[in-house]
C-alpha cells in the first residue's frame, strides 16, 4: 500500500480596505478603521490570533452570523484603538473554511477575512490503484447528497421488523454525523423501530472497496456494508456483493461474513459463495473491510487480510453477473433472517462508519 496526505492549500486574501468604503452617519462626518493585519490565516488546530484596531470612536467587533468555530473578545471597545482577540475552535474536518471578522464605528463596516486549513487525511492506496470516490464524514451534520435512501417497511425479503425511513423520523435523526462518522440508529418511535438503508449515487464496475466500521452488538442487529447492481432487474440472477455483515444473532459475537449471490450461487439454494471471519472487539473497536474486485475474481479482506476469494469460473452470467456497475450500501437492519431473535431493551443500536473509500486502477 502507498499512502497519499491530503492537505487543503491555504490560500491567503485581502479582503480589509481602510476609511473608504464605509456609510456615512451624516454629511462631513466620516467614521474611519484601521485594522492590522488585514487578513488571518491559520492552520487546523485551536489557536488565539489578534487584531489591532484604530477607528475614529468606540467601536464594535464580531463574527458573522451563524459562524459558531470563532468568537471575539471584546465584542465593544469604548476606547478608539484596542486590540482585539479572536479565538479559534480546531477545524476537525479535512476542508478548509473561512469566515470574516466585522469591525463596525458609527455606519463604517471593515470586514478581515479568516481563513483556516483543513486537517490532514491519511489514505492507504493499494499498489496499482487510485482514489475515485470517498466519503471521510467529517462535513455536516448529516449524510451528503452522494447517498439515496430506500424506504419503507414488510420485512424487505429477509423477515426484517424494522421500518427504513430516509435520515430522519418525527425530528429524530436516524443517520447523522458527529465527531466525524456517520451513524446509522436503529430506534423505537412509538411502536415501531425505525433505521436507516442508504446507498451511493454512483456505481463502479470493478475496484477496491473499503469502510472503516465499528458494529453493534445489540440483539437483533444486522449491519451491512454490500453492493448490487446499478441496472438491476431480478434478484439474485443480477448479483449481490456483501462486504460485511454481523449478525450475532445467527454468526454470534465477533464474526463478520462475506458472500457472493447470483443465479447459480445463492442463499434459496444453499449454493452462496461465503465465509465467516472472527474479528476481535468488532462492537467496541473500528475494523477495515474491503473488497478488491476484477474481471477474474473477487478477494474479501477484514483488517488487511483476506479471508474469502470468488473466482470467475467462466461459465456466463448465471455464474458471473459481475461486469458490470455496482453501487455501494450501508444499512442496519432488525431482527429477520440474519439479525435474528430481536429485543428492544438493546435499542438504540448504532452502527459506526468512519469512512467509504473506492479505488480503481491506473
């Protein structure tokens, strides 16, 4: 593997212009600001920077509305020149940001532009391949628009209990980001449990496909992290890829499974393609899960090591539906055939994703 650092380019602008753009109280009255330096800069990490201000009278200093990472001290200075503090929340995501500072005396407004990098991303690329497509989950408070949702309820085929609904039920986030992961909740509302099925816009054909994910152990869970056909038409003839599923109800604590469906590989037959891998601490601790995917076979990896291999045997389509796109899928499912037996005093169940990254080759 080689790695790559993703490092956000600070670019630095002058946006503080002196005395000559500011409104005018009255006529032959003039407010002026001098503020030094004329634009901040700063790097990911939590920090106090400062501004000298001279103006013509007291005058006021603040953030613009709705920016919650900067705060300014003192927010009124009766005195004409003062120095102003502006503290810095650390930047825990991978984007840089910016912002302005507004200084105000009487109606003349001077705004100093801030700016602060992004952090810093490592990525292990595996030899031969680059990285296409990624969510690291560190922006927002919920999922971005590069992911779709299934809804609805009726067991989805596998006797499920649970209710997919899209992100949200009744005000309550059911897949949110926070401390730079997103977590899918499988939850009771009312009477019924809720959770979430989510899936990327995009599909590949062929590539290395991994999530850093940390499970949960809650009775009844099922989280998944697989792939199905982007044109598809009937189950299982088109293919199902599944990187990871747990399932203590049916695999017990700290294994997860890999699998290959199609039409002659299946669970109604008994024919899948699948093996369970103990992974330690698979519910306290984060664990990669990955699959590297060619026209010749398929490799399924937990942690770097892999564990099951599905070869193209040649025979056609009934044994190979897999040239062609498959997009991505996260869900947490309840009870069903996988989950098995369900118990709602382990509600809520949450099921952590650091990150999903998809790499094709050269």
């Amino acid at each position: 593997m080689r790695a790559i650092h993703l490092i956000p380019v600070l670019f630095l602008t002058l946006a503080c212009a002196c005395g000559g753009g500011g409104e005018k109280d009255a006529p032959g009255k003039t407010e002026t600001i001098t503020v030094t330096p004329a634009t901040l800069s700063c790097d990911q990490n939590e920090q106090t920077l400062t501004l000298d201000v001279k103006a013509s009278d007291a005058f006021q200093a603040f953030p613009a509305d709705g920016v919650n990472w900067v705060s300014v001290e003192p927010a009124y200075s009766a005195q004409a020149s003062a120095q102003v503090t502006v503290k810095v929340k650390k930047n825990d995501t991978y984007r840089d940001r910016e912002t302005y500072i507004t200084i105000k005396c009487g109606s003349t407004r001077e705004k100093v532009s801030l700016k602060q990098a992004g952090g810093e991303v490592d990525i292990d690329i595996p030899d031969g391949y680059n990285l296409v497509w990624r969510d690291e989950f560190n922006e927002g408070s919920v999922p971005s628009n590069q992911w779709w949702y299934e809804t609805g309820a009726g067991g989805w085929g596998n006797n499920e209990l649970q209710e997919y609904v899209a992100q949200n039920k009744d005000g309550k986030d059911i897949a949110f980001i926070s401390d730079g992961t997103l977590k899918i909740a499988a939850q009771k509302i009312g009477n019924t449990v809720y959770s979430v099925r989510m899936n990327t816009s995009q599909g590949w054909t062929y590539g290395w496909f991994e999530a850093r994910i940390k499970v949960t152990d809650a009775r009844g869970s099922w989280p998944a992290f697989w792939m199905m056909p982007k044109n598809f038409k009937t189950w299982p003839g088109d293919g199902e890829i599944d990187i990871m599923e747990y399932a203590i109800g049916t695999q017990g604590k700290n294994r997860s499974s890999s699998s290959i469906h199609c039409g002659a590989f299946n669970w109604p037959k008994g024919t899948q393609k699948t093996h369970a891998q103990s992974v330690s601490n698979a519910a306290s601790e984060f664990h990669v899960y990955a699959l590297e995917w060619t026209a010749e076979k398929m490799i399924f990896y937990v942690d770097g090591q892999s564990h099951l291999t599905f070869e193209n045997d040649g025979q056609g389509y009934e044994h190979w539906p897999f040239d062609a796109p498959f997009y991505l899928k996260l869900n947490l499912a309840w009870g069903g055939n996988m989950g098995g037996s369900a118990n709602e005093a382990d509600l809520p169940a949450v099921y952590e994703i650091d990150y999903v990254r998809v790499f094709q080759k050269n």
